[in-house]
C-alpha cells in the first residue's frame, strides 16, 4: 500500500495528520455526511451555526447533549492509536476537525482543535470556562452568571480561534509528511492545510474510503479506512 512512498515516510522528520470525523467514525461516532449521518432529522450545516443557537437554544442543545452522550461513551480507534504510537518516534501534530477528544485519549500530546471541543461548555457572556463530562439537567443549561452555557466548539459563521489557526498553519508549513485521514476537505479553511503542505514541499496522503475533492492532488491516495490504513502506515514508518 505504502511501497512507494516508505523511502520518504522513513526520512520524515515531523508529521502532521489532519483528521476528520471519518477517524472517528470507527469509535461509533457518526460523520456528517455519511449515510450513517449525524442526525437525519436535521441538517448540521443548519444547526452548528450561531443563528441556530440563538434561535433555538434548546434544540441544538438537544442535538449537543445527544452527541456528547455518544462521545463520551465513545473509544479511540486503532486509527487514532497508531497516531498515537508513531508520537513516541517521530515528530507528530495531529490537526483534527473533530470536537470528542478521541485523540487526546489515545495518548497524543500535540493536537490542535480547529474547531473546538464539545467537552469544554463556556458561557456565552461572562469568561467561565471548563471541562464538564456530566449530562445537564436542564437545557438550555446556565452559567452561574445567569446567561446561557454553550459548548465551546466553533459554529459556521465563527472564526477558529487565532492562536490555534496560527499554529495549524504553520504545522502545515514545516511538515516533511501530512497525512489527510478522515475527512471530505468540505470546510474552509481546515481544507486549506494540504494545500499549505503542498507548497511547502510536504509529501501528502490521503485515508478515506472514498474519492474527496482534493484526491488528485494527492502524493498517494489510500481508498480504506483508517483504522485499518493507519496502523499499516504507522508500522512502514517504524521499519
Ligand atoms: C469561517 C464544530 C470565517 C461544530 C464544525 C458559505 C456561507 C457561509 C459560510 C461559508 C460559505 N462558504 C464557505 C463558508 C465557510 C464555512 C464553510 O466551510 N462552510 C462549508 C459548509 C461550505 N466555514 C466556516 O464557517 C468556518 N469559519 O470560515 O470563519 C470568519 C473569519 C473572520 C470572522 C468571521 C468569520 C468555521 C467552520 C467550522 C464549523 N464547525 N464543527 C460541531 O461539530 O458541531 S465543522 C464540522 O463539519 C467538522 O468539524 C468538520 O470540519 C466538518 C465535517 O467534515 P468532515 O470532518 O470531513 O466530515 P464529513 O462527514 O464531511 O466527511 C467524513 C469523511 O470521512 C468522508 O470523506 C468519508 O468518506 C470519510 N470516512 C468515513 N468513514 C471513514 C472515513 N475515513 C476514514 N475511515 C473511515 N472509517
Ligand atoms: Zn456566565
């Protein structure tokens, strides 16, 4: 699978992935897209939005409690282990789009959230801020302030946040290897990492079980999932 690339995957000496909620698809944690798509009912491009929120507190609530259920319930993968692992030799950042945590708990240091994590609730008024895993009993849940509790993840319409976008950016910029695993590249500006990697003279390769947008501009564009890719790339690089 890899042949062709083990050369440089073996001199490279810092390696980004960028990940997506496909890695965490094998935890039990539905995508966005897929068929297995996040909540039917509703659109998230519909909900995970400011307007939303404001209008509705109690339904996206409803649709964050839900998820926070399921995550907080949820495994890393043999994907996000292999990431994981390969941390102990080599130097790794992990850029994911995805808000559980998972790689975190698989044991890696160097993670950026783009887009925030479901398990930090800050309000939307005063500057409280924590980790908070237990299940709200009423929602719309308040701050002790009196204003409403929201997670502290990044909606569409909402900048990243500076210092992390900055640090993705540069990652992407130093990187010798970017491993894209995990994700459609339908949301700017995470998809514009491999393009950063890109210009930076990066090897980067693909893990997805489907064709995405960017799949022609790959180095090396693996058609399978990343539990089971991942552990395979990550034993090539440790040869
Ligand atoms: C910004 C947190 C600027 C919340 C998320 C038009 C109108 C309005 C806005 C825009 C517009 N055009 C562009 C924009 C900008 C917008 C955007 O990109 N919209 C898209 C929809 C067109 N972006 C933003 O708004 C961003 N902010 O631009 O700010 C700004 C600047 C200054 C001042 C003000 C504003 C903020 C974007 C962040 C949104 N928050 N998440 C939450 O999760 O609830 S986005 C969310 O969706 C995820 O984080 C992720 O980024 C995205 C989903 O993408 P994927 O992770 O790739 O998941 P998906 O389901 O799509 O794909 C899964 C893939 O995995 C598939 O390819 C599948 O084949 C593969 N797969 C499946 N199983 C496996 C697998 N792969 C491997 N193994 C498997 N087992
Ligand atoms: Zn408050």
């Amino acid at each position: 699978m890899f042949e062709s690339v083990s050369d440089k995957l073996h001199q490279a000496k810092k390696i980004v992935f960028v990940t997506g909620a496909g890695i965490s698809q094998e935890s039990g944690i539905p995508t966005f897209r897929g068929n297995d798509g996040l909540w039917r009912k509703y659109d998230p491009m519909k909900l995970a939005t400011i307007d939303a929120f404001y209008q509705d507190p109690k339904l996206v609530w409803e649709w964050y409690e839900d998820r926070r259920k399921n995550i907080l319930a949820a495994k890393p993968n043999a994907g996000h282990i292999a990431i994981a692992d390969l941390a102990k030799y080599k130097e790794v950042w992990v850029l994911t789009q995805n808000i559980d945590g998972l790689h975190q708990r698989a044991g890696c240091k160097n993670v950026s959230e783009l887009h925030g994590s479901i398990i930090i609730i800050k309000c939307t008024v005063c500057n409280f801020k924590d980790k908070i895993t237990k299940r709200f009993s009423e929602i719309p849940p308040l701050c002790k302030c009196g204003n409403i509790l929201r997670p502290d993840v990044v909606w569409f319409g909402e900048p990243l946040p500076q210092d992390v976008w900055g640090e993705a950016m540069m990652q992407a910029s130093l990187c010798d290897v970017m491993v894209v695993a995990g994700t459609s590249l339908s949301v700017s500006p995470a998809n514009m990492l491999p393009i950063y990697a890109k210009q930076n003279g990066a090897l980067i390769i693909e893990v997805n079980p489907e064709e995405t947008s960017m799949s022609q501009n790959m180095d090396l564009s693996i058609r399978s999932t990343s539990a089971k890719a991942l552990p395979e790339l990550v034993s090539v690089i440790q040869k």
